[in-house]
C-alpha cells in the first residue's frame, strides 16, 4: 500500500490520451511507452511471464500457490485517457478536503464544490487526489492499473497468503471504444475477470448501455444571402432542426439510472455542409433499436421537408450490455460483493451508463463485470480520487483473489 500513491503519481504524468482519428494500433505512441514501463515494473516485481504484444496489449500472471485446482480470475484495466480532455503534463497533488470549496487552478477559476458536485460530502476529511484545473487526472484508468499492480506487489510479497492462478491484463483505446478489439481471450486463459475500470467507493456493474454511433452528414446549397430567397439551403439550419425532432428530455444531462439518451457530441460545418455526430445509448435492446430507427426517421423528415437538400445518417453499432453474458455466472458477482463487504465497503450495484473492455470480453466468451477504482468527475478537469478509496479498492482485488480458493 505504501507505494500505491507513489505508483500512480508516476503513472498520471504519462500522456497516454487515446486518438479515434487514428489508424494505428495503440491510436498513440505515449500508450506503447507506458505499457513498456509496465512490462518493465512487473519483471521487477518478480513475474515471468509478462508479454506485450505488437497491438500494445499486456498479459501476465501469478501463479497459483496452491496444490489443488481453483478458478484462474483476471483484472483488467486500460492504459489509455480520454481524448475529452487534456492528459498532457498532468500534475497530481494530494489535498485535504474539509468542505469548502477547492480551487484546483492558481487562478481560482476551477473550483470543486459542494454546490456542483454534490458527492463531495461523503470525502470531507480525507485526502483527495487532484490535479491543476488544466488537464484530466487520469483515474480513468490510471488508479486501476495503479491498485492492480499493488494487488501484484502483495502478493509477491506475501507467499504465504493462499491464491490460484492470477492473470492481469492492461489494454488501449478503450475510451475510443477499441478496448478489447484484438484481446486474445484464450491466451488470457481466465475463467472470468473483472475490469477495475469503475467510478466511486463501492461501484460493482455488470450492465451497461448498448451504443452506437451515428454519423450525419448533411448537404445544403450555399447562395449569396442577397439571392438567397427560394434557392439557399442552410445546413446549419437542418442540423438545428434534426436536434430540435429528437425528444428534448432524453440527453445524458437529463437522464440516469436505466434512462437512455441521444448524445450530440459533435457538431462541424457551415452553411453549405455540416457533419455531425451522436451518441446513442440504452440499456434495453428494443429501447436501443427505436432510438436508432427514430433518428434515421428524422433524418429522412427533414430531408424530404427540404427539397434539393441530401442527409446521409449513417449509424455503426459499438458494444452491447454485458448482462446477458454474465447472469449465468452468478458466484462472479457473489465473490466481489463478499470481497467489499469484508473490506468495509458497501456493494453498489448499478448500471454503467457508458461501457467499459468487459462489455466486448463478455461476449467474446470472458464474463468480465466492472469493479470501482474510485474515482469521480472522470473526462475533465474536476476529476479527483479519495485516497483511502484507492487504498479499499486494491483491497477488494486481494480479498476476491483470496475468496476464490476458499
């Protein structure tokens, strides 16, 4: 534990941010650098078998230490951070929080409190992790690799303390939705595995949104706005009157829990021409499926409400919701509520209102729910972590390890 902070201090000041415009795999070199520094950290801590391959992908394993057979589980977290925000030179501080609020830039214009952020109140009086207002932090998923690789140094350091075969696995591009693309699950060999890839103390998910990806492009007519009458059409106007046809209520900043929504998260143009994007999300299948049918409908309304203008609504399906896959297997839930209940942690069990690489693992035959590695705020620059968070979390992963022989 003493070297937990140490680990993760060293890790946020890696720019990893991932690219989607990218072709590569890793989308950016900064992730092939930092997974070298892994490999390198875990050799050091006594494991043998560590491979990167030529994907960016690290797999490794602690053998079991027992002589009868057990369940292989693994932990997986992602290297990348989120390209919804700055992850270069970011600058970690540790800070006390009493309640009022806290300014995380030297002008004072970054402020986290109570007011915004109303879940504040549960961290007065301990340590928080933050960064400078100016970039993310990169607990997403930085504290995740951070609390695995503890979890690692544990049990390397304790040999008496009882556990089966233990894989670990960190991935790229999983905020760019390439996570889990080219992870080989059988050369993994896990039973099941869980992502640390969670946000507060407690946070245990095994459902998440379905997604997918709609890419609008719409096509006007561009006329000296003296001539225009009759002949003008303005894409930015049809833009605008797609966004105006969706149901106001259902976007991410009037939604929660199971609620879906439609995202407009990208918006380029101008009056000749205008791309966008949205993000569609339910946790219902049928739900999903007549939001996308809903959105190709619009489209083709305000197409045909303006004649000479052309709307392509191309919609690419992202990931699926995990639960099917991992229904079946209750006792993976069981160990890990069990595993938080001995640590003094209570179980949170909730929908992901995003996705995380155990989506895809799921249903590429690894159930593979998502455990918390306790930070909040995650994409910007108010993104924090409690310390003693982090600390519970690697606790939980040492405790399932030890829960799984028994």
């Amino acid at each position: 534990m003493e070297n937990l902070l140490k680990r993760f201090f060293r890790y946020v000041s890696v720019e990893t941010t991932s690219d989607e415009t990218s072709q590569s795999i890793p989308s950016t070199k900064g992730q092939l650098a930092f997974v070298h520094q892994l490999e390198n950290e875990l050799k050091e801590l006594g494991l043998s078998d560590v491979k990167v391959d030529e994907s960016g992908y690290l797999m490794a394993s602690i053998p079991s230490n027992v002589d009868r057979e057990v369940p292989t589980i693994g932990f997986i977290a992602h290297l990348d951070t989120s390209p919804d925000a700055s992850g270069v030179g970011v600058k970690p501080r540790i800070v006390r929080y009493e309640g009022s609020p806290l300014a995380l830039d030297s002008a004072g214009k970054v402020v986290l409190a109570e007011e915004d952020f109303p879940e504040l109140k549960k961290y007065r009086g301990e340590d928080l992790v933050v960064a400078d207002g100016t970039t993310l932090l990169g607990a997403d998923d930085k504290a995740g690799i951070a609390e695995i690789i503890s979890m690692v140094a544990y049990f390397q350091q304790h040999p008496e303390v009882e556990h089966g075969t233990i894989k670990i696995a960190f991935t790229p591009d999983e905020e760019i939705g390439r996570g889990a693309d080219h992870f080989d699950v059988e050369a993994f060999g896990a039973d099941w595995a869980y992502t640390v890839d969670g946000g507060e103390l407690g946070e245990l998910e095994f459902e998440n949104f379905n997604a997918a990806k709609a890419v609008i492009e719409i096509n006007g007519r561009m006329i000296h706005p003296g001539y225009a009458k009759d002949k003008m059409i303005n894409a930015l106007k049809l833009a605008m009157e797609i966004d105006r046809l969706l149901p106001s209520d259902e976007v991410p900043e009037k939604s929660d829990g199971y609620e879906g929504f439609f995202y407009l998260c990208d918006l380029n143009g101008s009056v000749d021409k205008v791309s966008m994007t949205y993000c569609i999300r339910d946790h219902d299948a049928e739900n999903f499926n007549k939001r996308k049918q809903l959105l190709k409908e619009v489209c083709e309304r305000v197409e045909i409400l303006h004649k000479g203008a052309k709307i392509d609504c191309r919609i690419i399906d992202q990931y699926r919701n995990m639960k099917e896959q991992v229904e079946p297997y209750p006792h993976i839930i069981t160990i890990a509520k069990q595993a938080m209940e001995q640590c003094g942690v209570t179980p949170k069990v909730k929908p992901i209102r995003g996705g995380t690489d155990g989506a895809t693992l799921s249903f590429k035959g690894l159930p593979c729910p998502n455990l918390f590695a306790g930070g909040l705020n995650f994409h910007g620059v108010y993104e924090y972590i409690p310390v003693k968070s982090m600390e519970l979390a690697t606790q939980v992963l040492i405790e399932i390890a030890k829960l799984v022989v028994k």
